[in-house]
C-alpha cells in the first residue's frame, strides 16, 4: 500500500487518515494514488468521480480530483472543482491554496498573497503546494513591478526547497539576483531590525519576529499596526510596517509607512535617506516622469532589397542570429543594431577629435522577419517616444527603402533613468567606436548623467530639479535619495561615479567615508548595500574584503565588485586564495579587451582545477561570452581547452554541440537531437581541423553574419 491508516490526510487538516475525512475510504485512496502514480489519471479520476457520487464531495477527494485536473490540463474542470471545494470546506487549507491559485491564474495577484497567507495560518506549516504558490505569485508579482513581494515570496520558494525538487525548480531568487533592473535595495532583501534592548513594547515585538519566521506575514503585520498605535514614533515598528507591507505587495501602504519614518524622533539622517529611497523606488522611481516605450511594425514589399540597403547603412551594425525557432514563430532573418549616428569601423585613435557627443548610443535593435503565410515581410523594434522618435522613425524608413505598413503599440512607459540603463544595458564592444580606447571612461557617463537626467525636473521633486530641490530644505531628503537611486543603478553599469560625485554635482556636502570599525561587528554589509559606495575598501582587511566582494557580487553591484576584485588581485597573500578565482570571474565578465578576457578566464579556470573543481561548467559559459563579445583569441583558446582536457565530462560534447549549431558554426542537417556518437564526432572534429584550420568553424573574424543573413544552409522561413 502506497497510503495506510496512518498517512496524513490528503484533505490537507493535517490529520491521519484514521481519524479525519478518509477512514472509511483508506483502500480506495490508495487506489486512485496508485493510478495518478502509474500515470492512469483518467482512470483516477473516473474512480474519484465515482466515489463522490457515492459518499459524498469529501475534502480528500475533492483535493485528489482538483491535483488531477491540474495534471490534465482541464482549465474548466479545475475551476468548478475548487469553486466547489472552497464553497463546502471555506476553512480547510487546501481549499484556500486552490482558491489562491485560482485568483493567481485570473490575473488577481493581490487576493491570490491573502488567499496564501490565510492558507498558511491555519494550517501546521507550509505543504509543497503552498511552496510551489510562493514560487508562482512571486513571478506574478515581480511581472507587475513588485520586486519586494517577489523577492519576499521567492526566498521562501528557495528555503523551503527539498533536495528532490532542487533539481527541477526554476532558478527564482538567482535570476531576480542577476537583473539589472532592480536596485539593490530590493536585492539586499528587506528584514526587521532587532528590537532595542529596554524596549516596552520588546516581547510583542519579539513575537512578530516569530510570526515572520513561519511566513505568517499577514498576521505580524495586524500586530505590529495595534503596536503602532500604542507606540506610535518607534522607529523598528513603523519600519517592521514597511517591511512586511513590502513582502504582500501592498505598496501603497508600505509607501506611506516608508514616509513616515524620516519625520520620527531622533532618526538617523542615513536610515531617512535609505527610507526615502525605499519610497521613491517602491513608487516606480524608473518610470517616474515617463516616456511611452512604442512597440512598431514596418512591413515591407521586398525583403532581400531592405536587406541589402541596410547592410551598406553606416549607422546599423548586423549582429548574429540564433537560429533556433522562437516561442512566436520562426526566428527573424537578420538582426541590426541601430546608433544615433555613424559607427567607426574601428575605433578611431582617441584624441581632443572624441568628445562624449560624437559617441553613438544605441537607438534600437530592428529583426527582420520574411513572408509569413498570414503576413507580409516586416521590421520589428522598439522606440522611445522622446523628442527624437519622429526623426528616428524617419530616418528608418528611409534606410528600408518605403514601407507599405506601419503598426504602433504603446507597451509600456519608461523614465529618464531607466531610458539611461536601457541605452547601455550592451556590451561596450558592439557599438565599434564604443570600445575602450576611444572614449574615455569618466567624461562620457557624466555626459550622459549631465544631458539626460540631472537637468530634467522630476514630479518626485514637485516639478524641480535635482540641483533646485538639492538647495531647498522641504525637498532635500527627496533628493537626496533620488541620487542615492541613482548612483546604485550608475553601479549596475559599471560606472565609476560615486553617490559623492553625484552629491557635488548638484551642490550637496558629500557624505563621510565610513570607518572599517563601523562595518565590523554588524552586518552593514549584508544589510546596507546603500552604503558601500563609502566603504574604503583600500583599507579593509583581506576577509572583510573578500566578504564584502561575495555580497556585491551577489547583489549583482557591478562597479563595487570590480573594485573589490582588483584590490583583492593586487595583494599577494589574496592571489591564491580561493576567492581569486571569484575576482577574476568578475574582471572577465566586465572586460572588453580580448587578451585581458582570456587571462582572467584562464587564471578562474586554473584556480578551480587547483581546488579538484572542474571549470568545465564555466568555460562552456564564457565560450558563449567570448563569442558575443566577438574576441577571436578568447574563444578558439577557451574551445581548445574545452577539447583538450574536458571532452570527458558528463554533458560537455552535448553542450558544445549544441551552442555550435546555434551559432551557425555547425550544420545540423540531420536530426533535432544527434546520437551520442554523432555528437562525439563533431566535437572531435572541432577541436582537430575546425580551430586548426578555421575552416568548419566560425570565428569572430571570419564571415561573421553569414548565417544572419541568410546564406545558411538552414532552413529558414521565407527562403527560396
Ligand atoms: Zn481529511
């Protein structure tokens, strides 16, 4: 038997099913279980059905029946099942979890946290059900722009994981770690402060804590509002308020809690900030004052004509195209990057001819999509409706060479800000005259900061500008923060501008360094990334340097790692420690030069061989980096060593294979998946006469774009 008397119920009561709702049915049970486990979920569902009729709509059956519509794919079915289900049992928490599902698949995110968070209090701890929840809410809510939710929700999906769902689970918490669009302040996650030692209101305090350990976040946040009633101007519980808010998703509230503290008693004028800044960003700091994002269609008469038109047009840079088929049909026939002016084959020597003006910023990336059966040959990319759009729209269709259609969609908004992050979310390297020895690396980002962001008024700011409000003692705070915001995103790109350079610029007293003796002894590095830009890191000892590299690493703070990663590298004890391998890693990832890439790259790789860990892993991923980043000498050494010392490893061939064939370096003309043996050819023909000879395989200098431009010997649709 699968299930005996002494199984918990699956009803969800927490009970054995000798003493709850399924004591009469325990043979029957196991049963229907059997089916679903042996794949019978038709038969399982008939016998569920039947034993309905016959006893009744209980809670274990109905919880059987709703788990079997889900597996079915029976939309309709699942629906009336748990309207039914919550209609007869509203307390049980089984019920609650689908009913939340439900409100989640209907778009209702808001009812789908509360649903969750009142399935959670009644019942003895969280079941996988409620765990796989978190994992889906948490998406929904980060889709909405409700990062502190998200996070909230996906740190509990990852803590609660077992060991058997850890090979499956989706990546959650990693891939929020990893976007550049989110601030720090979300990525260092949002927790409540110890309560003060003498504190009248500690024990109460100290039991929400407890509440918020078993993700009763619902219920804390009822008790710490009736604490702030009593105890209206405690710091720990208007921000507990806040913070608790933040993981529901209720904005709003936590918004107006945010903006409470600056005004209370005796608070610290860099929590007032950080409050501040929590506010502004919960409110849509990137989209505040937004242009429209316009999603546009050009279609076009004569495919091959737009083609070669565009590749003689100075300002477009061709890019390679994957050629796996796309979510939404088959993939574009070739893919141009647009600058705002004329790219340089090469980079011009740099000299007083290269001021921040003439450099090119990326406008948009067009794909090009040949004749569908349904629709016409066409050009998709996205514009900015900013004071350049018509001239921008102008000069396209220009470039195509008439358009017989255009289609406009607004898809969204977008801020100076984040108009900023989206000009300079790509690799230096793909804009020619962008690379690195033609500008230099301070004067073009103030350029930009000066032109784009610092002379436009905010209505954060009620209509001034940062330098306005920076002098004006009811908006200071406001933009004190904005800049603090700011200068975490400026770090996201890599940007040596510093909150004090900011600070200056608009006539603000830069704020003082803090001492090691500060950071030591809390976690301050843990918990408030806002002040690491006045860390100095010069000073710090090797193992809070090293701590203090993992943390801005994780928190994905680009500009603080790398400064952490070339201290650490400078000093001799550090070189071969373990967490060099993590510095170099680093340097490679943010380097545009390609004999710098591959010294990091290969110094990463020999540290992990050092400590018997194969690199294999990393190197196929920065194969795949170098390859983007079109340096030649990185890529045939990396895929050379890949062949030469970890053929061998489990998953590496298949791996390689694959990428080669994406890429267009290998045909795949045969199968979608090759045999093992075909597999095994291929890779070891790469690594003899393909890097030998360059002639079975592409190579950043050889005939970059020509699978991009439809010389493949690859199906693609459209094609002759
Ligand atoms: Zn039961």
């Amino acid at each position: 038997m699968i299930v005996d008397a002494y199984s918990v119920c699956p009803c969800g009561s927490g009970k054995k099913m000798k003493f709850c709702c399924s004591a009469d049915l325990i043979p029957e049970i196991d049963k229907i279980i059997r089916a679903m486990v042996g794949d019978q979920r038709k038969s399982a569902l008939d016998q569920i059905d039947r034993l309905i009729a016959q006893k009744g709509p209980r809670a274990a059956l109905l919880t059987c029946k709703i788990e079997l519509h889900k597996l079915l794919h029976e939309g309709d079915a699942f629906r009336a099942a748990v309207l039914l289900f919550h209609e007869k049992y509203p307390d049980n928490p089984n019920s609650l979890v689908f009913l939340a599902e439900l409100h989640a698949i209907d778009g209702d995110v808001a009812s789908g946290v509360d649903l969750l968070q009142r399935a959670i209090e009644i019942s003895d701890g969280i079941t996988s059900e409620m765990r796989s929840l978190f994992g889906i809410l948490g998406q929904m809510l980060f889709a909405e722009g409700h990062f502190a939710a998200a996070r909230a929700h996906f740190v509990l999906f990852e803590g609660l994981a077992s060991e058997q769902t850890r090979e499956t689970d989706p990546d959650l918490l990693r891939r929020f770690q990893n976007s550049r669009q989110i601030s720090p302040l979300f990525k260092k996650g949002l927790v409540l402060r110890p309560p003060r030692p003498n504190a009248e209101w500690r024990d109460d305090y100290l039991g929400v804590i407890e509440l918020c350990r078993k993700a009763h976040w619902a219920q804390a946040l009822e008790r710490l509002v009736a604490l702030a009633q009593r105890f209206a101007d405690q710091f720990e519980i208007m921000h507990g308020i806040a913070t608790i808010c933040g993981w529901l998703g209720n904005d709003e509230l936590s918004i107006a809690a945010w903006r409470r503290l600056p005004a209370l008693p005796g608070i610290d004028h860099d929590d007032a900030i950080d409050a501040e800044a929590m506010a502004q960003l919960l409110e849509g700091f990137v989209d505040a004052d937004a242009f429209e994002v316009i999603e546009l269609s050009l279609e076009i008469d004569d495919l091959n004509n737009a083609l070669e038109r565009l590749k003689s047009q100075p300002r477009l840079r061709s890019v390679p195209v994957s050629e796996q088929e796309g979510d939404e049909g088959p993939p574009p026939r070739a893919v141009f990057l647009v600058a705002d002016r004329v790219v340089a084959d090469r980079a011009p020597p740099s000299g007083p001819q290269d001021t921040p003006n003439s450099i090119p910023i990326l406008m948009t990336v067009i794909s090009l999509f040949g004749k569908e059966t349904d629709r016409p040959a066409r050009v998709d990319f996205q514009l900015i409706r900013d004071a350049n759009y018509s001239e921008q729209l102008a000069f396209l269709k220009e470039a195509l060479g008439g358009v017989t259609n255009q289609v406009e969609s607004p898809i969204g908004k977008i801020g100076f800000v984040g108009n900023l992050l989206r000009q300079h979310c790509f690799p230096v390297g793909e804009l020619g005259a962008m690379s690195k020895d033609s500008i230099d690396h301070r004067e073009f980002p103030w350029h930009q900061i000066r032109s784009q962001v610092l002379p436009h008024a905010s209505s954060l700011l009620h209509g001034s500008t940062l330098a306005q409000a920076s002098q004006d003692s009811a908006l200071r705070l406001r933009a004190e923060a904005y800049l603090l915001n700011l200068s975490l995103f400026i770090d996201n790109l890599s940007w040596e501008i510093s909150l004090n350079d900011l600070r200056r610029e608009v006539g603000l007293e830069p704020l003082p360094v803090i001492p090691e003796e500060a950071v030591r002894g809390n976690d301050i590095l843990l918990h408030d990334c806002a002040r690491v830009p006045r860390f100095d890191l010069e000073q710090f000892s090797d193992s809070l340097l090293e701590q203090m590299l993992i943390t801005a690493s994780y928190q994905s703070m680009s500009a603080t790692s790398v400064r952490c990663a070339k201290i650490i590298l400078a000093r001799p004890a550090m070189s071969d420690h373990s967490v060099a391998i993590l510095a170099h890693q680093i340097l490679s990832s943010r380097c545009d030069d390609d004999a710098e890439f591959k010294m990091h790259v290969f110094r990463a790789a020999d540290g992990m061989a050092k400590k018997d860990h194969s690199p294999a892993q990393m190197l196929l991923e920065v194969l795949f980096e170098s390859w983007q980043k079109q340096f030649r000498t990185s890529f045939s050494a990396i895929l050379e060593r890949l062949q030469r010392q970890h053929s061998r490893e489990p998953g590496v061939k298949e791996t390689l294979y694959q990428f080669l064939v994406e890429i267009g370096a290998l045909q795949q003309n045969i199968a979608a998946t090759p045999p093992a043996a075909q597999v095994a050819d291929a890779a070891a023909g790469i690594g003899t006469a393909g890097v030998a000879t360059g002639a079975a395989i592409w190579t950043p200098d050889s005939a970059a774009s020509e699978s991009a431009t439809g010389k493949s010997k690859l199906w693609l649709p459209g094609m002759d």
